[in-house]
C-alpha cells in the first residue's frame, strides 16, 4: 500500500490568485481521506496536483516514496473520477471500462477477464453494450468508478463524484465507494463539501477554507475538539450554536457572562491548575453543540447548569431525535433532544446549557482551553 507524502505543496494561478497555500500532509498507506471544504476553498486544486493534472508553485508531491512532482499524470498509478464522469462518448460502457486496459497493453483475454469483474462487481453487466448517454447519472458515475479503478491504481481521487446525485443513489455509491476502497487497498482521496459524507466515509477529514488547510484528523476529533471556530461551524448539523461572552479571570475560576442574553446570564467556570491567568481574553466565544442545550420542563431540572427561559420557534422532528429553534431574547439556540420529548411552537421552556462540553474560540477564531 503507498503513502502520498505533500511537502509545501501550494499552488499560486495567474494573476496572483492563491488556489493553495503551501501545506504539509502525509495521507497513510491504505487511509480513506476526505477533503472537505466550501466551494472555492481549493479542494479541485490540491486533488489536481496530486493528481499531476496541474503543477505547483512550490512543494512536492511523493507518491510511495518517489518524488513524483513534474510526472504527467499517466505514470502516477492514479485513479480518477470526477463530478461529470469521464466516459468516452462514442463508446460503450464495456469499451469505456478495457480503455485504459489497452492503453496499458493488457492482453485482450484478461482485459476481458477484468471487464466482466468490474462490471459483476460494480452492476454494470446489464449497461454493458450501452453508451454512457444512454445511462443515468448513477449508472454513470458507476460506470466512471469502474474506469477508474479498471488497473488497479495504488491511489484513488475522486472530486465530488456524487454531488450531482439524488441523496438515496448518492449514499448507495458511497457504500460501493468504501468496498471499493477497502477491497483495491488503494489510498484513496474524496474530495466533498457535503460535511455529512465526509463524516460518513473518512479515515480524517482535511478541512480546506480559502486555500488553507486548518485541520486534519478524525471526523471525532474534528466534531469535538475543532481547532478552530470556521472548523467547528462546518462540521456538525444543525450547526454548533455560538454566544459571545465576557471572560473575567477570579480567585479561583472564571466569571463567565453571556453577553446577548436579558436578564444576564452568568456563570462561573472553574480554570485548569496549571492554567496562565494573564493569557484569559476578556471576550470570547463559547461554541456549544445542539445536543449540549437541553430543553427542560421543570425549572428544577437543569442540575445546577446555567440555564435561561426561551421560546420554542420550530421543531424539526426527525425520527429518532428532534431539533428545536429557541429564542431567548436577540440569542437563537439549536437544541437537539430525543424525540420522546412533547414539544410545540410558542412553548416556553428553560433552557440548560451543558456549558462544560462547549468549546472556546478567542477573538481570532482559534480554540483555546479555560
Ligand atoms: P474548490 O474545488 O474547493 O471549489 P478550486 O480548487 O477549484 O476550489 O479553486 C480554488 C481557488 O482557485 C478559487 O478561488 C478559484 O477561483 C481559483 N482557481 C482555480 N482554478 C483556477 C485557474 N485555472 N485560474 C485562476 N484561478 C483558479
Ligand atoms: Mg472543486
């Protein structure tokens, strides 16, 4: 299985527009990474270069361990598949999955030997004499999947292959996405900005914003300790709510004081031992998630967490858990709950706020520990 290592991999276009600031990434051998980010973050960009499609400004790409930045894409080992699926027109789906067979100078009974395995393996066997026209946007995308993968590349990048798609055929090619990925053993790059996918299916996410990677790890890791705020608003639906607050450092402790709630709402938060007194800012923003603002009926019932009286705007039932729109004065709160709990519009209810589960983000949006 084969590593790709980018080091100082950046990409400046004309005009002086930066598609990629220089970044370092190691994707390990095997690892099904995703790169997640809004449109014109530079996901295209970053998967280009890998790809060898395009090349940098500055840095290097290594593909196994060999240097492969310059190399025209056809010696990469790559595999790709795009968001408008690559298929010769002109030919059928058979035809489209043993070209690249050809091209590589496989004999013609194995070439027909893999042609029948990709198509028992991805359903193509009753599209096989059809023409990509003919085909529905899943077939394919199916069939640019087999393509793809046809000489069983070392690596696989795919540029949202599915988000032409309706959402049931777009979870069905994700499944097949991820047998497929974990049956070649090819590293493989998913580049989307569907932060849904991209936790459903990775390994880690890299997150790209303005052509900057802000953080790279597990789809864990980035829902529950983001390094930063744009990073924590991104991932997570309904999106993590955000209250501004005042920070005042205590004896022992935090005096803490939302700053948009009426009549105030304040509490005090304890400080880590070894925590740098002088380093706490006197404003900062307290990101809490939905599941972490709890609806309470009895004013008794928030266990001593700082708590708030809100009006229920909408409910969004959603199964097995609901999703409710609070106001508390010019404050709106998402609060995520089981679905057993009975509520309406208009409802006043008290609010708890597990605020030990929030996350802080100083004034230039980076994480930071009380
Ligand atoms: P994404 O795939 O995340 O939507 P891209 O990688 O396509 O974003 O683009 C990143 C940035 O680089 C955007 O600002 C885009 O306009 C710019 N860009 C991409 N390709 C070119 C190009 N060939 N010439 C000039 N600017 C480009
Ligand atoms: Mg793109």
């Amino acid at each position: 299985m084969t590593a790709i290592e980018l080091e100082g991999l950046g990409k400046t276009h004309a005009r002086g527009v930066v598609g990629l600031h220089a970044l370092h990434l190691r994707i390990e051998p095997g690892e099904l990474l995703v790169v997640l980010g809004p449109s014109g973050s530079g996901k295209s960009t970053l998967l280009r270069l890998i790809a060898g499609l395009d090349q940098p400004t500055t840095g290097h790409v290594r593909i196994g361990g060999q240097d492969v930045t310059g190399l025209p894409p056809h010696v990469r080992g790559v595999g790709l598949v795009f968001q408008t699926p690559a298929l010769l027109p002109h030919l059928s789906v058979a035809e489209n999955l043993a070209f690249p067979l050809r091209a590589g100078r496989v004999a013609a009974a194995a070439v027909a030997e893999r042609v029948g395995e990709l198509a028992r393996r991805l359903e193509l066997e009753p599209l096989l004499s059809r023409r990509p026209g003919t085909l529905s946007g899943g077939e394919r995308q199916r069939a640019a999947l087999g393509r793809a993968i046809a000489r069983k590349p070392r690596v696989l990048l795919l540029d949202e292959p599915f988000s032409s798609l309706d959402p049931p055929l777009r979870a069905a090619l994700r499944e097949e996405l991820i047998r497929t990925h974990l049956e070649l053993g090819a590293t493989t790059i998913l580049v989307t900005h569907d932060q849904e996918e991209a936790m459903a299916v990775a390994d880690r996410i890299a997150v790209l914003d303005h052509g900057r990677l802000l953080q790279c790890g597990p789809p864990r890791t980035l829902y529950n300790r983001p390094l930063d705020c744009f990073v924590a608003r991104f991932i997570g639906s309904p999106r993590i709510n955000f209250l501004n607050c005042r920070l005042r450092p205590l004896e022992h402790g935090v005096h803490v004081e939302v700053l948009e709630t009426d009549p105030p709402l304040a509490w005090h938060a304890p400080l880590r031992e070894d925590a740098p007194r002088d380093a706490i800012p006197a404003h900062a923003t307290l990101g809490l998630r939905p599941e972490h603002v709890r609806i309470v009926l009895d004013p008794l019932g928030t266990n001593g967490a700082p708590s708030l009286a809100a009006v229920v705007e909408r409910v969004e039932y959603a199964g097995n858990d609901q999703v409710a729109w609070l106001r508390a004065g010019t404050l709106r709160l998402c609060a995520r709950m089981p679905a057993a709990t009975s509520l309406s519009p208009s409802a006043e209810v008290q609010a708890a706020l597990d605020v030990r589960q929030g996350i802080w983000f100083d004034q230039g949006g980076r994480a930071f520990e009380l």
